[in-house]
C-alpha cells in the first residue's frame, strides 16, 4: 500500500504483508533477467569482527537475483585484506573486494591528486565514490543498491524491499529509498534524525520561509537511512559528499535531478538496529558531533545553492528556533516511548539537543568562514573527462590486487 506525505509528494510503501515474499522475489529474479541489480557494500575491516556482517552474509547467500557485489574494504593492511578476501569467498554471487589502502589504490589516488580530483578525506563518501566508479566501469547493472555493514537485525527482505521499485521497470522510480523504526535492545534509537534532522527542518522553515526543499526533505520518514537503491544511470553524475552528510547529499542530488515523482521510499524492516555512535561532545571532530556538523552544512550548502542567504544573524536565530522544537518533540517522543514500553533518558535526549544545538551554528561559522569550501567528490563524468584511461586502470588495479593477495 503505497501513499504521499503531505509535504513533497514522495512515495512511500509500507509493509503490510499483504502478499507473500516468495512473489516480490519471483518478480524480481524475472526483472534481473534484462536489468542486472548489483550491491554496494561500503565495510571497515573492523565490521568483519562483528557479530552483524557474519549474519548479512549468510541472509544474502539466499539472494539469488544479484548479479554482482561490490565490497570498499577500508583500513585494512595486506593480512587483512587477504582475510576479507577468503571472508567475502562465502558468497555464490560475483564478487569483488576493493582494496582501498593497497599500493595499486593508492596510485590511482595520487592521479587524481595529480589532477586536483581526488577525494578530500577517507571515510564513507570516499568508499561509496570508489565502488561507484567501479561498478561505472563494469558497465553491466542497471540497478545499483547500497546497505551498511553493521545492521545486526538484517535479514533479506531489507534488500528484496528496497530493490523492488527500481528493478520493476513498469515503475518510474529512479531512487528508492528506506524507513524502519528505529527501535533496539527496548530502546527508541535515531538520535541524529530524532533531535537534530526533524526539529532543525521545522526550525529552517519558520526561520527562512517556506522553501521547497525543506518540504522534500521532511516528507521521508528516515532521510538519514544508510539503504538506497538507484538505477545506474544517475552514476556518472551523482555527486558524492566526502563527509558524514552522504546521505542527505544523495537526496539533495535526487532533488536537483529528478522530479519528486521518480523518488520514493520504502519501508524495508519491522526492526532495525545496527552500531551505535557515540556522542562525543567534548571531540567536534569525532563521533555524532560530527556527523551533525556535516549534516547541518549538507543542508546550508544546498539552500545556499537555491538563493537562501545565511549571516550569523540567521544561525543564531536557527539555534534559539531549533531548541524550542527539539523540545517540543522530545516531549512526544517521550510519550511515545512510554505508550510502547521502551526505555528513553531524557536527561541523554537533552543534552544531545544542547550539543546539536552547538553544532547548529559552528556549522554555520564554518559554512561562512570557508566559502571555497568543495565538499563533494567530482563526479566519475568529470573525471573521466580529465583522465579516460582513469576508470579503465582502476578496475585493472582491482583485478591485480585480487590475482596477486587473493
């Protein structure tokens, strides 16, 4: 059963179990048959000593519509990734592990320094960049999905459910994205989205004016959700954020790309759970005190571009306005946890508020103070066009490492 938020008009599917998964998964075993569907899996080596990734393996061992995986291994020494390597082995799907941190790797890095193109930081949006690239340079999917490697209550049908509007070409959606709740171990999860995304878009709203972005953006349930699923055409182009705000550029560039009715969101899990942040209030470079500062510049950067004009005036009114709101939704939040029987400390609720609320406006004097500042990754278009051997060498650089450590 499919239906709209009242702001946005974006899609939305929810679970209702109303047909059987064996039909979804039919479906979409005949859909791969002309429209191959590939996953990213963006992973540090650390994630291969959890207790989530052993089980997403075997959930997707049972997937048999993929065509092909693709797994960024990040922070990994030779040892390591000959392990990762044997670890991955369980698949039966095509598989392939790239190496970020391998000499061959780090060469491509230095061409793209060479050329003023390369990634600015390592970490999430530098992975997803490079797995893009080449998945661009496999030139055989027409379907890309993406999922985290933490979440420890995976099970198969998060990616049967997130596929499925894009794979289904009697559908227009060229990005799917997912919403669950956020719920784990009798506690009310999604602090990020919870206390700073929703009240700080509430408070964008009364602050600046109505703007049709912040509308697109409140109409998705969890626009901070690590799974997404796109057709490959959107690739080439798709700007990637270098830091912690790659989900919300993703939509963003959904938003400057397509119309709102080529975008919608599915709800892919009854429960969802996965590693937890920590606050770290006391390190702004560290933890969900920078993730809410890159999130909270993702979001000025783009009403920047659509003519929104910021003064510190602005910030400190966007930080008094935020905090009221944040409040207000926390006593709701509160309530709700009660009426469910889940565990919720105000006390941690509010002082991350009073932390975000911080952030809001050191995102802003940062927003400010580094105008040049050039958060995305060029796009592969762009680099193919600076270097057209780069994306050819890379997937050469891949297949070396795998025939000499594997």
């Amino acid at each position: 059963m499919a239906d709209f938020q009242q702001n946005g008009n974006i899609a939305q599917f929810h679970n209702l179990r109303s047909r059987p998964l064996e039909e979804l998964v039919y479906e979409l075993e005949t859909f791969s048959q002309s429209r191959r569907i590939s996953l990213i899996l963006p992973s540090l080596y650390s994630e291969l000593e959890g207790d989530a990734l052993p089980n997403i393996l075997r959930e997707l061992s049972k997937v048999s519509y993929l065509h092909r995986i693709i797994v960024g291994l990040d922070r990994a020494d030779e040892a390591q990734y000959r392990h990762a390597r044997a670890f991955f082995s369980v698949l039966p799907q095509q598989t392939t592990v790239i190496w970020n941190d391998s000499p061959r790797m780090l060469q491509i890095m230095g061409r793209l320094e060479a050329l003023g193109l390369a990634p600015q930081e390592p970490g999430k949006g530098k992975n997803v960049w490079g797995c893009m690239g080449y998945l661009i340079s496999c030139a055989d999917s027409a379907v890309m999905a993406i999922h985290d490697c933490d979440i420890v209550t995976y099970t198969r049908e998060m990616l049967d459910r997130l596929v499925y509007p894009v794979a289904n070409p009697t559908f227009s959606y060229q990005l799917s994205k997912g919403f669950y709740p956020r719920v784990g171990n009798n506690k009310l999860n999604g602090r990020v989205t919870r206390l700073l995304v929703s009240p700080l878009l509430i408070a964008l709203k009364r602050t600046i004016g109505d703007r049709d972005y912040i509308d697109y953006l409140r109409a998705f349930r969890y626009p901070l959700s690590g799974e997404m699923a796109l057709r490959t055409g959107l690739l080439p182009d798709l700007r990637i954020p270098s830091d912690w705000g790659l989900e919300i550029g993703v939509l963003s560039e959904a938003w400057r790309n397509l119309g709102p009715r080529q975008v919608c969101q599915v709800e892919i899990a009854d429960v969802y759970d996965h590693k937890h942040q920590d606050l770290s209030p006391e390190d702004a470079s560290q933890g969900l005190s920078r993730m809410s500062t890159d999130i909270c510049k993702a979001i000025y950067r783009k009403l920047a571009a659509d003519g929104t004009v910021f003064t510190p005036h602005v910030f400190r009114t966007l930080k008094a306005t935020y905090y009221r709101s944040a409040l207000d939704l926390l006593e709701a939040y509160w309530a709700d946890a009660k009426m469910n029987g889940l565990a919720i400390d105000r006390h941690a609720e509010e002082r991350s508020i009073e932390m975000f609320g911080e952030n809001i406006v050191r995102a802003g004097q940062l927003f400010i103070e580094n105008p040049q500042e050039t958060p995305f990754i060029p796009t592969w278009n762009r680099v193919h066009s600076a270097d057209p051997t780069l994306l050819a060498d890379f997937r050469a650089a891949v297949a070396a490492d795998t025939e000499e450590f594997g």
